[in-house]
C-alpha cells in the first residue's frame, strides 16, 4: 500500500501540477517511466548495431584515408 510519505508527496505534485485526482498522478508518473524504459531499450539496441557494424565501419574509413585528396601533412 502507499505510505504517508507516498501520500504527501502526491499530494504537493497534484498541487504543483494543478492535477486534480491521485490516480492522474500515478498514470503520469507510469508514463514517464515507461518513455524511459523504452529508450533505455532503444539506447541497448543501438550500441549492439554500433559494435556490429563498428569494424566494417574503421576499416572503410582507414581505406577512404589512403585515396583521400585531403591528406594532412
């Protein structure tokens, strides 16, 4: 069950954000923490595509790097 603290604080959020029932508050708070865990997916999906295709990635840009016009001395 939610605590006194739980209470209060819902309390001065519904306030702060002019929300009137409890229930409005738990509903916003559930999807703002389900935007994060979708992004936190997101953020594990793209590293693993990253490190899959970083190899064929260092290697076109190294051969690019010798045919390249714009060499630095």
């Amino acid at each position: 069950m939610i605590q006194e603290d739980d209470h209060r604080r819902i309390d001065r959020l519904k306030s702060r954000l002019g929300i009137d029932a409890k229930v409005d508050i738990v509903r916003a708070a559930l999807d703002l923490l389900e935007e994060r865990a979708a992004r936190d997916e997101r953020i594990v999906r793209w590293k693993a595509a990253a490190a899959r295709v970083a190899p064929e990635s260092r290697r076109v840009n190294a051969e690019f790097r010798t045919h390249s016009r714009l060499k630095r001395s």
